[in-house]
C-alpha cells in the first residue's frame, strides 16, 4: 500500500481492510519521507494492529519504488498492491488473492469490464488507460480489459521469475501483465468500482509517465517466450527487459 500524505484518513481506510481481509495477512505501508504526515497515524495504528507494517520505502521516491520496496519485503507467496487514498475497494482483496491461489499470476481489478465503472478522476488519465486496456485485451489477449489499473493481485514466484523493471510512476501493473502474455502465464480479471478522491496525480505527471507506459504496452505484442522458471533464481529486485 503505497502512502503519501494521508493523514489522519488512512485510519478509517485501514479499518476498511482489516474489516474486509478473511484471510491472514500482513499490510506493509510504505511511504517515501519519514516526514510523511501519514506516517505518525501508521505508528499509533500499528501499536494495536501487528498486521499493519509501517514501511520506509529506501529505494528513492516515486509510486513505483514504492511499489517494489513493498513487493520486496512481504513474506507471503500472494501480493496484493491497493493504493493508500481509499479509491480502491478493499473488499476485493480477498477475492483477488484467491484467484491468484487458484493458478492465475495476475489477477486485476478491473473498471472497464462489465460491472465495473470510473467514478471521476481526471479525463486525460480516464481515457487514456480505457484505451490501452480494451485494445490490450481485444488485440493482445492480455486476459484483463484493464492492464493500467494498480489494483492487483500477483503470484510472488511469478513476479520474482520475471523481474520488476518500472521505477518511476504507475506503469508496474501494465508491465507485469504484457510479461505474464508473454510468458503465457494465465492472467484474470474481476470488476471494480474506482472512486476518485482527489489524491489521483495531475495529468502533468501523466504525460511524463506516458513513455514508459507505451513501452510496456508495445512489450505486451512481442514474441512469446519460454515460462520463467520458479526454481531459478530470483531477479525481481535487479533491472532487466524480461
């Protein structure tokens, strides 16, 4: 769970995921500046909760550091990334996590399959992500409608096999699913309901973001390659174009 200056409501939004989550789990909220504001409401929340792990991300800054630094250090063979500011639907980690137990190595949350829907947020970053994931599914066979979308549940030896490149913004969920097309690995997807709560980034720092996007969408319609294998030593902290 990437965090960055929620303050005092992250409080109500972890209640929401210890109240959802049946199964046992640890949430590692990982923040970049021990500045954070969020950061003391973490403390506090952990003295009474031993599953929150307040996380200091050592990697740099940036989503996507933050992403890896929490991948990194979780224990457990299912990783679920939700973001920090409440627009995420904490009910569906369950069903995500058992989709991942079931044999998948991406399991999605999807807001461009039926039943699931945008609720606000700026148009540019909308419209651009629909695109991209109708057309990745539709012509990549990707298995989800909604590659951009961060809310996702990933099957640890999978991600550690193929290794995590992204190191800027949001692009880890595109990326780690055009790897799983061309790894032929199962990737699945369930609807969701993404409700804006005006901590999305600016469409400033979107455009910036958008090469690394498109590299990884291009990624997705390359030449498939052999499984990775799960015995084989893992590179998912090192950079490479898996």
């Amino acid at each position: 769970m990437p965090i960055r200056s929620e303050g005092p409501a992250i409080e109500p939004f972890l209640d929401s995921v210890f109240d959802r989550v049946s199964m046992p789990c640890e949430v590692l909220a990982v923040y970049d500046d021990p500045a954070d504001p969020t950061v003391p409401h973490l403390e506090d929340y952990a003295r009474h909760e031993p599953r929150l792990l307040p996380t200091h991300n050592v990697e740099g800054g940036g989503p996507a550091r933050a992403l890896r630094c929490g991948i990194e250090h979780a224990e457990a063979d299912v990783v679920v990334v939700i973001m920090g500011d409440g627009s995420d639907d904490p009910s569906q980690i369950d069903p995500l996590a058992h989709l991942v137990e079931r044999g998948v190595v991406v399991a999605a949350a999807s807001r461009y399959m039926k039943g699931g829907q945008q609720v606000g947020g700026p148009f540019l970053k909308s419209w651009a992500s629909r695109i991209a994931g109708v057309s990745l599914y539709w012509l990549g066979r990707v298995g989800t409608r909604d590659a951009a979308n961060s809310y996702k549940a990933y099957d640890r030896a999978f991600v550690e096999a193929v290794g995590i490149d992204s190191d800027t913004g949001f692009e880890m969920g595109i990326e780690l699913v055009a790897k799983a097309r061309r790894h032929q690995r199962p990737v699945a997807e369930l609807p969701t309901i993404w409700l804006d709560t005006g901590a999305t980034p600016s469409s400033l720092r979107i455009l910036g973001w958008m090469p690394r996007y498109l590299r990884w969408y291009s990624h997705a319609f390359g030449r498939r390659v052999e499984q990775p294998d799960a015995g084989a030593e893992p590179t998912a902290w090192r950079h490479q174009s898996g």
